[in-house]
C-alpha cells in the first residue's frame, strides 16, 4: 500500500519541528532563527505596548502642573529618607563586616546599574517572563541579574537586539541561592508558578530559621551578587514523615506592578580598583612589554 | 455554506483571525482571568480545519506554530508540532464525512486542547523539570466557554467575506 502524501507531509514536519526544539534546547540564546526572527518580534512587541503607552503619554500630558510639582516635592521628601536610611544600613554593614558575605555586599553600592522599561507584553498565562526594552546593543547579557527598589526580580533568559526577556524568581523553573540575613544560613529558594510564593527547600528540622527572617542573595553560584533582598519568610510548617520542613516565602520584589526594573553588571567578584597597586601593575607590564 | 458549486473562498478572514489571535495571546491580562485564558491561536486553527480543509495545509499550520514560539519566546518548534498534528488529525481522520454536528466538533475541540495541554505538561517536565500544575485545566475550561463565541464571531466574518466577494 502506497502511503499518502499527506502523511509523509505529516512525519515530514514532526521530524523538523522535534529536530528544532532539539536545536533550540542545546544552542539556546544564540540560535540563528531567533536571531533573524527578532526583527520581526520587536514590531510585535511594540504594537501590543503601544495602547498603554499612549494612555501613559495621555496621563502626563493632562496631568496639571500642581499635581506635578506635588508628586516632586513628594519624591524629594522621599529620596531625602532613603538617603538617611541608607548612611544608617552603611554604618550597619560596617559594623557587621565579620561576617563576609556583608564585606562583600558593601562593594554592591558599585554595580553597574541600567533602568529598563517593561513592555506591557504578556507571554504566557501566569506572567512569570517579563520583556524589557532593552537588549544585546545595551549590553545585556543571558543570565543577568534583574532587581526593583525593593529585591530582586529574575534574570535575563532570553536575549535579542533591542530587548530581553526576565524570568521572575518565582517561576517554576528558578532557583535562587540565599542567605538568612539574621545569622548567614544558606538556603535554596524555588519558584512555584504563583507571585506571591517561594518554596525554601532543604531545611532540616532544627534549622535556624523563623517566620519573618529576611532572605538576602548569598551570591553562590555567581549569578546573583551577595546582599540583594529577595523574600521573606511566610509560613514554616514541619511533617513528622518528611525529613525538611515546608518552607515558604514572600518575594520583596514588586512582581507584579511596576513600570521599570533595573539590569545590574555584579561588580563583586571583581577586584575593586585601586590606584596604587594599579600603577604598580602597569609598570610591571610596560617593562615586561606584555599585555595586561 | 453552499457545497452545490463552489467557488474558492478569500482568504482574508484566515489570515485576520490568526493575527489577531497571535497578538491576544500577547495582551497582558488580570491574574485571575489569566488562568481560564486559552489558546486562541489553537482554537483559530481548529475552526478553519474543520470548516474550510480545503484551504488549511499541514505546512500553513507548521509555520504559525513557529511563529508563536519565536514571538512567545517559547521552544522553538513546540507549537508547530502540536498544530501539525491537530491539522493532521482533522484532515487525515475526521473531514471526511461533512455531517458532523456542532457538538462533535466540540469534543473534538477539548480533546485537542487537552493534546496541547498534555504536550506542553509533558515538554516543561522533561526540558525544565517543571511538574504540572493544576490550574492549567482551567485553560481548558475556558477554550469550552469561548468556542460557541469563537464559532459565531467567525462563521459571521466568513459569511461576510464572502458576501464582499460577490
């Protein structure tokens, strides 16, 4: 019996499109296809933004000059207290510089620090991936760390000229290395699918750990730079058959509002410069007439 | 509509209701609506397999799934198999026969959202070892509340279509 053409169209396809997820699964980021596609993706991006855009353009533009000067006299106030508060976590570090892990989050105030806009752009059900509207020619890269005012929000998985794509922490394919803030405990925080919910898993039964501890990124793993808020504890349930306790917690970062988010370029695991020794070091590299 | 002398249908109403559906799947929606939000480039898809074979081939259906993954930024290559195999399934088994009534399409419908579903369950747990969740089902209960809507809203345009074409 001859098969139908039909059919070898069918096993045709199924075969390519098995072989381009393969593909895309082990080349990803830097596959062809979504490189060129991206020219076509940003003209999407840009007509699916563009209702609440101009609503936002509307609202500035009737916005009256009282409310304007209100709301600045307002942000000054502001910025006047987080200046304050800051000094006072400074002095606080300073003080607790005996635990490392706070050493090194004093250089964090050095990172490297972008705003990005959100497109108003949705890629799937529950939200968990967010696109911003920059990309490669600002020199983002794959994996780099996403934070608000208030935490950090995901990494950058997805990557193309004019804009990238964050993953949350709390999607279901995260996980993010942390700290209790209280006295340095490492943990493992996953993502659950839901924004308001982190599981923090392997804690033994006589872990340190209470309702209400702060969790700060503990830098292992390299991804995420050491001090960055990221949850706090919720609710901490403890079964006699499970040998760790369900643990669960609250992202500090503002998951779902929010108009900007900042792209940061970690600054700790790089030795901080110093004029001196600098000098030193391009003497020594003149005279060995080597590159440095 | 008329099957006595048929005459080739425009296309336009094909290709609008794609587009539309590729960017609604874009539109940032409430959290709590999210859920029950389906895929309405599938049920678009089904719909013209069903009602007009004639013009829906299995490269057609291959090349929006592509399209969507590259825009979704998901897999690339996830939804053009399932749409290849749901086209397939249409066309190869189940329009041979024109008699069907709408409830047949109907649980045909669910039973090629729960083919999408079980395939995206599937993919998230072996690439990403993500386990399942159970609010995806409300996906499919939504596909069965927009379907009769989607049927009407689309059969009206094609009536009209080629109404204009006359």
């Amino acid at each position: 019996m001859r098969i139908k053409p039909i059919v070898g169209q069918f096993i045709f396809l199924l075969v390519l499109s098995v072989g381009l997820m393969f593909l895309d699964q082990f080349f990803h980021g830097r596959n062809w296809l979504k490189n060129t596609f991206s020219s076509i993706s940003k003209p999407v991006y840009r007509l699916v933004d563009f209702p609440s855009q101009t609503s936002d353009w509307l609202i500035d533009w009737f916005n009256d000059r009282r409310e304007l000067t209100q709301s600045l006299e307002q942000l000054e106030l502001e910025n006047a207290i987080l200046k304050v508060k800051l000094q006072r976590l400074q002095a606080e570090i300073r003080s607790q510089n005996k635990l490392q892990s706070f050493m090194r989050s004093t250089q964090n105030i050095a990172d490297e620090i972008l705003a990005a806009d959100i497109l108003n752009v949705n890629l799937e059900r529950h939200a968990q991936r967010i696109i911003l509207n920059k990309g490669q020619s600002d020199n983002v890269y794959l994996g780099q760390p996403v934070v608000d005012d208030f935490g950090i929000v995901g990494q950058i998985t997805d990557l193309s000229v004019a804009h990238s794509i964050v993953t949350l922490i709390t999607d279901a394919s995260q996980s993010t290395p942390v700290m209790v803030k209280r006295n340095g405990l490492r943990a493992l925080v996953n993502g659950t699918g839901h924004l308001e919910k982190l599981d923090v898993k392997y804690q033994g039964a006589e872990a340190d750990i209470k309702v209400g501890d702060h969790l700060l990124s503990s830098g292992i793993g390299y991804r995420f730079p050491p001090g960055y808020p990221v949850a706090v504890v919720d609710d901490i349930q403890s079964d006699n058959n499970e040998s760790f306790l369900q643990i669960t917690a609250r992202p500090l970062a503002q998951l779902n509002h929010g108009k900007q988010l900042l792209l940061i370029w970690p600054k700790t695991l790089q030795r901080t410069p110093n004029p001196h020794v600098d000098s030193v070091l391009e003497s020594i590299s003149m005279t060995d007439g080597a590159n440095p | 509509m008329n099957s006595q002398h048929y005459v080739p249908q425009p296309g336009w109403p094909i290709h609008l209701s794609l587009v539309l559906a590729l960017l609604s799947g874009l539109l940032p929606v409430k959290e709590s609506i999210a859920e029950f939000m389906p895929n309405l480039v599938l049920l678009v898809i089904v719909y013209w397999a069903l009602y007009r074979p004639e013009s829906v081939g299995l490269g057609w259906a291959w090349l929006i799934g592509l399209v969507q993954d590259l825009i979704m930024a998901n897999l690339i290559g996830h939804h053009a198999l399932v749409y290849v195999t749901v086209v397939f399934l249409i066309k190869y088994a189940l329009v041979k026969n024109k008699n069907y009534a709408f409830f047949d399409y109907m649980s045909w419908l669910i039973a090629f959202v729960i083919l999408d579903l079980l395939f995206a369950i599937v993919l998230n747990w072996s690439v990403q070892q993500i386990s399942p969740q159970w609010s995806l089902v409300y996906s499919v209960l939504g596909s069965i509340l927009i379907w009769p809507w989607l049927y009407a809203l689309l059969s009206i345009v094609e009536a009209l279509a080629a109404q204009i074409q006359n």
